[in-house]
C-alpha cells in the first residue's frame, strides 16, 4: 500500500520516461523546492528492457543533462550508411554522439528528483483523470489493489503514445492524444553480429525497409541492438518480428538473438494543442518523435521543460485569461524550437517512403567514392543529389 505526503498537490507528473523525469528535475529546480510535486509511473523507470535504441546526439543531449560513464554504454565516432546492395557509407565525426544505458539514466534523474523534493511513487498507475471542484483536478491512482483519488491544480501527461490518460475526459477533447501517424518499431539484442563499438550503422531498401529504416546500435562490445522501423502501410502485410527475423537471418546468418522487444512510436508532428486547463502534455503523449528519425529522447526532454515552464507560469497566474494564453503558448514554445522542423519532415515523410533502392544504391556509390575525410553532410547531401536528382522533388516538403 502507498502512503502518499498529501491529498492535494501543486502538480502531479504521470509517467516518468526521459519527459516526466525531466519535467520534474526543471519544476524543482525553477520552484526552489517550494512546489509539492509528485510523479507517479506504473513501473519503475529503471525497470528493463527500456524499449528504445538509445542513441543521443551527445552535444544536443549534454546541453541538457551532464553524460556520465556510468550509464554510457558506448562513446560514437560516426554512423555507417548502408544501402540496399550493401554498400557502406562511413561518415566520421569523434565523438559525435552516446549510446546510453536508459534504465541507468532514468535512475539518477529519478534519484536527482526525489533530492530536488519530488514526491516520486512508481508501480503506481494513473487509471483516471477527472474535472474536481474549484478547479482542480482528480487523479485516480491504483498501487496493487488500492486506489486513491489526488487532487492537484496542473497535471503534467507524459504517459507516452496513446495518452490514454486525457482521452474522453471533459475540457480535454482538443489535445493532442499521442497516436498521430503511429508506427511500429521492434529491436532484438543479439550476438555475433559484426559491428563497430564506435558506430551506429543505418540500413536502407525496400524489401525490409520500406517507409523507414533499419539499425545496428553497439551496447557492450559483444552484443547488438538490431532493429527496424518500417511505414505504416508496409508493416499491414509484413509483420515486424517475422520482417526484422528473417532480415537478420540473410545479413547475419551467425548472430543470436538473446531477445525481442518493441513498441509504438508516435512518427508524426500533429497541428492540436498540447495543453488545456491546466493539463501539460510532454513527450511521447505530445507526439514530439522525429518522423524521420524517430529518435524521441532529447525531444522528450525539451518538452519536459517546455511542460514544467508553463506549468510554473500557470501556477503563478493571476487570471483565466493568462492561463488559457499559456496553454496555447506550450505548443508556439514546442513548435519554435522543435515542431516546426518536424511540420516539415511529417510533410516529407512520403517523399522519403518513394525512394528507390536503385536510388539509394546510386547515391551510396557516389558518397562512396568521397574520401571519409571530405564526407561532411554538406557534401553528403550534395552528393546524393548529384545522384539522383528527382530524390530533391520526392523530399520538398522538407524545405518548404
């Protein structure tokens, strides 16, 4: 059974992925500690397996959060581009990015949070969200067979794809719900697959990849995550266990797979707001994964920040008028600094699904032929256009 501090709070955070975490270390800090916080998650963040391939940019990311060797899994130099044929492109950059340890990372945020004062309870799951009296907020929360109502006057949903939390709930129809163009991704963290401790490689083509890509990402120097992310429409008829399987059995026929994990990803950046009276939305629930990359860590976090900003600012409001204008500046504030780009990629997404194999394969003969030295992803970009120059056309909504 859990004993929570109180009965009402100033905010409560539900899930504690990289955007809750990172909402709650930001309202602490910001507040000075003087708020009563309380994150709630129904699993243990550092729980394994995180679902997730775990590859940040490791300058965007320290801008956030200071990297630490205990939960690095590998230091990248580079990422290999390889194209249907199996031609491999290098592109070299030292130190350009971090494969992180995300159950370990989630664990220090979580214990920086509780430091800063956050009440943190997790195996603790939100079951409903309600309109309360004077404006407050009533969360349901079950711990094994106990429930308890909370009250609090900001919630911040960081639930992740689905945001089941806010669905069908009164003042809460507009938002974003999470589920905007969503896709399928499935890793196996296998052995005996031959790779580069410092490199991700990035796997293109119709046949597996279809609307997305595939991946190898180093975890320990003998293990691999290996996995795929394919379109919607291509994963209807080719089911991503039995696709991701049947790739690693043609490219890897020596590897092992030690296990299989996955789930959806949100891979569109959606027009509909992000927050109404008093409810935030921040990472996954907010549909803020890039869609072409899917990448989604740092984008959790910038949302968590943009979350707990306008929760303070709310917080300290002085009138209905200046709440509703901080609500609708949470997805101005997101689409500034992230979503607009994302408009674009969301825009172009089909553009990039048109590809041929016969195109990539043009393109990598070229860049192969670019000393590893000269390949900047200026001359990068160059090049594959050189190639094929109708591959400028597929992908225009990228640069309008």
């Amino acid at each position: 059974m859990t004993c929570y501090l109180k009965e009402n709070y100033d905010v409560i955070i539900c899930g504690a992925g990289p955007a809750g975490l990172y909402a709650a270390n930001c309202l602490q800090k910001a507040s000075a500690g003087k708020l009563s916080v309380l994150l709630v998650d129904k699993k243990s963040p550092w729980k394994e397996p995180v679902a997730c391939a775990e590859a940040v940019s490791r300058k965007i990311f320290s801008r956030y959060w200071t990297p630490k060797e205990e939960w690095i899994r590998q230091h990248l130099n580079g990422v290999y581009f390889t194209a249907p044929d199996m031609t491999r492109v290098e592109y070299f950059q030292k130190d350009c990015g971090l494969i992180l340890n995300r159950a370990a990372f989630h664990h220090e945020m979580a214990d920086k949070a509780a430091e800063l004062g956050v009440e943190c309870h997790f195996e603790n799951r939100v079951s409903a969200l309600a309109p309360a009296e004077n404006g407050l907020w009533a969360v349901t929360v079950c711990s094994g067979e106990t429930e308890s109502v909370l009250k609090t006057k900001v919630v911040i949903d960081a639930t992740g794809p689905g945001a089941k939390i806010s669905r069908r709930v009164p003042g809460l129809d507009a938002l974003e719900t999470g589920d905007f163009d969503q896709e399928s991704a499935i890793f196996a963290i296998a052995k005996g697959v031959p790779h580069s401790t410092r490199h991700i490689e990035l796997l293109f083509g119709q046949r597996f990849f279809e609307g997305g890509y595939g991946w190898v990402f180093p975890r320990d120097g003998e293990t691999v995550n290996v996995g795929l992310v394919g379109g919607r429409d291509f994963l209807k008829t080719h089911p991503p266990r039995a696709t991701l399987e049947k790739f690693i059995q043609e490219a890897y026929p020596d590897a092992k797979i030690l296990a299989f994990h996955g789930g959806a990803i949100p891979c569109g950046q959606s027009e509909h707001p992000i927050a109404a009276n008093g409810v935030f939305k921040a990472g996954d629930s907010a549909s803020t994964v890039n869609p072409i990359s899917r990448s989604g860590i740092v984008e959790a976090m910038k949302s968590g920040k943009i979350a707990a900003e306008c929760a303070l600012e709310w917080l300290s409001a002085t009138s209905e008028e200046e709440r509703r204008e901080i609500e609708k500046s949470a997805y101005d504030r997101w689409m500034k600094i992230q979503g607009k780009t994302h408009l674009n990629y969301s825009r172009g997404k089909s553009g990039f699904a048109r590809i041929s194999d016969a195109q990539f394969n043009k393109a990598a003969h070229r860049l192969a032929s670019i000393p590893v030295e000269k390949r900047s992803i200026f001359r990068i970009f160059w090049a594959v256009l050189a190639s094929s120059p109708s591959i400028l056309w597929k992908l225009k909504s990228f640069f309008i």
